[in-house]
C-alpha cells in the first residue's frame, strides 16, 4: 500500500474536474484511473485529456477494482447521493465544496463513510494557503490577545453568461444558494477556521442585480462562541470583484488577509509578514483557480489512507461553514432575526423567497 499509487476517479466532468485531473497527476501517491458523467462529450474529453477510460454509469466507475478514491465534482445537491454510493462500494471520496445544501444531507454523508470504513474529505483549498496558515496559527498562539473582531468581505463578480452557463448553478434545489453558499463558502470556512464556531448570527440575503433564484448580495452579523463579532459580506454582482479580505483583531494585535496574501501583520514587536502564494484568484473569473490548493487535498487525502487518519477537512469540519450559511439564510427569511446554532433539520431552508425583489438587470 506505501509504494503503490491509490487509484482515483472522477464523478463529474465540468468545469473544476480538470483542476482534481490536475491534482491527482501532480501527487505522487494518487494515479487517475476513470472518469464519469452523465453527459457523454463531457466525460469522452475529459478521459482523452488526460488518457483514461470514460464511464456514464456511476455504478460502473464504481465498480472498478483499480478505483479507491472519487473525486465528487457534480452540482453541489448531489454530493450527499454520490458519496454514500461511493462509500456503500469502499471508495474513499473527496467532496467538492459544499459538502452537501442540507444539513440532513450532509449527515448522511458524514454516516455512510463511517460506517463504510472509508475516509471523506471536503475542498476548502484556500485553508491551505501559507498566509491562512499563518495567521491562524498566530490566533491559536494568542498573539492578537482577546479576540474582538473577525470581519470577512468577498465581493465577486459574476456575469450572467455564468449563470446560464448550466441549469443547476443559482437554484436553490442544486446549488443550495447563491453568492453564500456557492462563492462564499470559501470565506465562511476560512473564517470559521481562525476564529472558532459561531453562535448565533443576524443577516439580510438580497438579490440585487441578477435574475436568479438565489442571493447574489448577503450582509451578516456574526457573534462567535469566543465572544468575539463580526461581520461577513459577501457577493457576486460587483464590478469588477476583488479579492477576498479576512481581518482579524484582537485587543493585542490585528492580521488582515487579502487573497492569500497577509497585508497587514500589526503585532507589537513583530515585524510585518509578507507572504507569497503559488494561488491565483478567481474574484472576477470562476476558471482563474490556481492547482496547488487542490494538489494538497489530494496529497492529503493519500496520506490519510495510507497512515489511516482523519484527512485535514473531514465530513464534519467541511459541513460547519455550510451550517453557519443556513443560519444566515433561517435569519434572512425571518427578517434579520437572531438566530441561534446548532440548527436542527426543520430550520433548514433558502435565505429568500422567490417571490422576494424582482431584479432587473
Ligand atoms: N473548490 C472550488 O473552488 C470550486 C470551484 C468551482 C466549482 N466547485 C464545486 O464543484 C462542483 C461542480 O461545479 P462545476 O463548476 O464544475 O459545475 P459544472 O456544471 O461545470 O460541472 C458539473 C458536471 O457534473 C455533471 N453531472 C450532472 N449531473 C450528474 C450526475 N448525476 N452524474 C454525473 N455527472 C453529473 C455535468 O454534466 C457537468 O459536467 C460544485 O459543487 C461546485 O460548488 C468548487
């Protein structure tokens, strides 16, 4: 098992396939085997790219005795169904971002690996970024002191020819949400990683300029379990969208985060940090992804299995943004109101109505 290569397929053929197709050639422990989707071009080109069989069968990739790990990189409402067929045939799975759109979902998931005995990891690949590293393991240390702020703002752009650009993007019924759940479901979790869990939050979702079903606009108050606030923005419909800012502050210092660059290290004693990263963005274009973040998963999803440990975002830890999320959206549909965590299963929802501001645009 030490020597030999783990064998990886993909379940879906879209647009981020080729970032895991990418991953999975740059590792060294991990060798791609199949692909499969369920649009035959699309699973044909990608297996030609990169010179393995194609299936259109789930059950057939499944099936295959030199496949261990699958990569899930479908429309996010279907991760939960995929992965507990994935795990129900022993394969281990690495899940796109969201884990799943619903808490019960996600559960399920989580279960199904378990009791199959296989490991499931989540994509957060920002988390790997040296300057996230940093500064949160300056939080952990204690260098800000008491933390009293962390404040998030990923304001995106997304064009409308991105949410034509296939049926389930901006539903609620696929995507789960929109500028949250899909594009700042990274910020979510970067923050969540640094600051700890969150307590209870107090938001307003908007669809403001594109006509979906889902938020492109959210605004929330964040109270974390440590006591600390903070407020998260995030968007899809500005021009011409930026990078993402995390600023964390306590009462002995402040880190801020720009991209995966730190661009403000005000600690006393301590000489700024700069730190360069291998990632690019994708504030303005969902292609401009770097690999690197996604070789790490895959790097460490081989190392889990081989040395039979968790992997670094496990089921559990990948669904924690998810529910912070349905927090905001349970707060969004009660006009702003508190809303408490954990949340149960009932309180599960989209964060409007779609009846809720007819855009134009
Ligand atoms: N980590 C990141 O930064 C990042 C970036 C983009 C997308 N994603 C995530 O990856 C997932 C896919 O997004 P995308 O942009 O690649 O979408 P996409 O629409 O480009 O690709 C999805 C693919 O899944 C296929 N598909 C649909 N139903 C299927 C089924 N039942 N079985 C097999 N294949 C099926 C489609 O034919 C399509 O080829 C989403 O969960 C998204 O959130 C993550």
């Amino acid at each position: 098992m030490a020597t030999e290569k783990l064998g990886w397929g993909i379940i879906g053929c879209g647009v981020i396939a080729p970032f895991h197709a990418q991953a999975v050639a740059q590792a060294a422990n991990a060798e791609l085997r199949a692909v499969y989707d369920i649009v035959e071009e699309k699973a044909q080109k990608v297996g030609a790219e990169y010179n393995v069989p194609y299936v259109t069968d789930i059950a057939e990739l499944l099936a295959r005795e030199d496949v261990q790990v699958v990569s899930i990189c479908t429309p996010s409402g279907l991760h939960a169904e995929q992965a507990i067929a994935a795990a129900e045939a022993g394969k281990h799975i690495l899940c796109e971002k969201p884990l799943d759109i619903t808490l019960e979902k996600m559960d399920a998931m989580i279960e199904a690996a378990a009791a199959n005995n296989v490991k499931l990891a989540g994509v957060f690949q920002k988390r790997s970024a040296p300057a996230v590293h940093r500064t949160r393991q300056a939080v952990r240390n204690g260098k800000l002191g008491k933390l009293v702020l962390g404040d998030c703002c990923q304001k995106w752009y997304r064009s409308h020819e991105y949410y034509a650009s296939g049926d389930w993007r901006a539903s609620w019924e696929m995507d789960g949400g929109g500028a949250l759940m899909n594009q700042g479901v990274h910020a979510v979790d970067l923050l969540l990683w640094i600051m700890g869990g969150v307590a209870r939050v107090s938001a307003y979702c908007r669809r403001l300029v594109r006509n979906i079903e889902v938020e492109d606009t959210a605004v929330a108050i964040l109270e974390f379990t440590n006591g600390a606030l903070g407020v998260l923005e995030a968007t899809t419909s500005v021009t011409p969208g930026y990078d993402c800012r995390l600023e964390i502050h306590g009462d002995a210092g402040t880190i801020k985060l720009q991209g995966e660059e730190i661009v403000a290290w005000d600690i006393e004693g301590e000489a700024q940090e700069a730190v360069e990263d291998e990632a690019r963005g994708a504030a303005a274009d969902p292609t401009a992804l770097d690999t690197a973040g996604h070789r790490r998963h895959v790097e460490d999803l081989c190392e889990a299995i081989i040395q039979d440990r968790e992997p670094q975002i496990p089921g559990n830890e990948a669904r924690k943004a998810v529910e912070v999320i349905k927090a905001i959206y349970l707060s969004s549909r009660q006009g702003g109101a508190t809303v408490e965590l954990p949340l149960s299963y009932e309180d599960d929802g989209p964060g409007i109505y779609p009846s809720q501001v007819i855009p134009k645009w």
